[in-house]
C-alpha cells in the first residue's frame, strides 16, 4: 500500500511538473513604426541648443503605428495611437514632473482600446508621467521611405523627412538629446510640421521647419 501511494504521489508531482513546463507566460509583442517631435532642436549647433536648453523643450509629442503584435491575447495590428507631452523643464530632465493625454485610434475595438492603452502604459508609462486623459480619435499615419504625415483632425498635423545626406550619423556630436523611448535605427528627421492644438493638458504649441524630431522602429 505505501509503494502504491508512493509512486501515486511520484506521478503527480511529475505531471505537475510537465504542465508548469507547458503553461509559459504568453508573449508581449509589438513592432512597428516610432515618430517623436518636440519644441527643442535635437540637431544643432552649441549655441542653439544651449539657447534653447532651459527655455523651451517642454513638450514633444509621440506617434506610433502597430504593423503586427498583440496584447493579453488581442491583435493590435494595424492600429495607431498618440501621446501629448508637457514637462515642467526640458524634456532631458528625466526627474521633473511630467503630464500627458494618449490618443487611441478611433478604429479600434472596445478591446483593442484597452489592450492598446494598457500597453503603451506598461511599456513607456515612465515616459508619460501622470496620465491625464486617454481619448478616442481618428489617426491617419503615412510612412513612405523615410518621410512620415500622422494627422488627428483638432490634435495635430505632424510632417516630417529624413535629413539630407542622413547628416546626424555623419555628425554625431551635434545630436543632443536621445528619444523619449528606446527604438531601433534611430534617426533625426527635419519637421516640415509639428503641435499640439488640444487643449487638455493645458498647453498648445507649434513648431515648423526645424530639426526637432527622431524616427525609427519598436
């Protein structure tokens, strides 16, 4: 009797075993395409970029396009979202307090929206700093070799192109700040158009035809 509850108990602890090994955490993923502007030159000289430093950079906003990944089980594919940024200093200040509202494609699903919101949250919520808002919008987001157009009508128009000649890797130096999030092929871009017109966090701003923004890939 006590070999039989002996190898009984062996069995159980084995096909416990098995199924913890089964059960693996579901994956996480997202790729796509990152655009970032913000009210300071990432590319300049010295003298601009220190003109600048404590006078402006407050706020930057933040486009994504999901072209394949899911969250907890729901696609995201396709979808796009937005984040308005305002700081109480430069944007390079990681320590001051910071504000923003997240704008979710309007064509996304009651589920999408959640699962979108929560992983843009779970991914760049040191980023974001205190969430204000979290709104539904149409997000157009065009992406053609390396120039990019994201428009939400009453939000933002955000145009932006490749520098000539890609003149922020052959110049390192003059590159001053790094992205608000970790992306790959990171790139400085010239924005032709860039702001935010909503007034949620208090602040609307505009900043053309400068080199203000960075693109690449998550």
């Amino acid at each position: 009797m006590q070999n039989l509850l002996l190898t009984l108990a062996l069995t159980l602890s084995v096909t416990a075993a098995n199924a913890q090994t089964v059960a693996k955490p579901e994956k996480q993923t997202l790729t796509g395409d990152y655009l970032e502007a913000r009210t300071a030159s990432v590319f300049a000289g010295a003298c601009h970029y220190n003109g600048e430093l404590t006078t402006t950079g407050r706020e930057a906003e933040m486009a994504w396009h999901i072209r394949d990944g899911a969250w907890k089980g729901t696609s995201l594919s396709g979808l796009s979202a937005l984040a308005s940024i305002v700081s109480d200093a430069n944007l390079q200040d990681e320590t001051a307090a910071r504000r923003s509202t997240l704008y979710i494609d309007a064509k996304a699903t009651p589920a999408q929206f959640e699962a979108l919101s929560a992983a843009l949250k779970a991914r760049y919520g040191r980023a974001f700093g205190m969430i204000v808002a979290i709104k539904r919008t149409p997000i157009s987001f065009a992406h053609t070799g390396e120039n990019y157009r994201v428009e939400a009508k009453g939000i933002t128009l955000l145009s932006v192109e490749a520098m000539p000649n890609h003149e922020c890797c052959k110049q390192p130096n003059m590159v001053w700040y790094k992205p608000l999030i970790e992306i790959k092929d990171r790139r400085v871009g010239y924005t032709k158009e860039s702001g935010i017109q909503d007034k949620t966090l208090g602040v609307t701003w505009t900043k053309n035809d400068q080199n203000t923004a960075f693109y690449g890939t998550f």
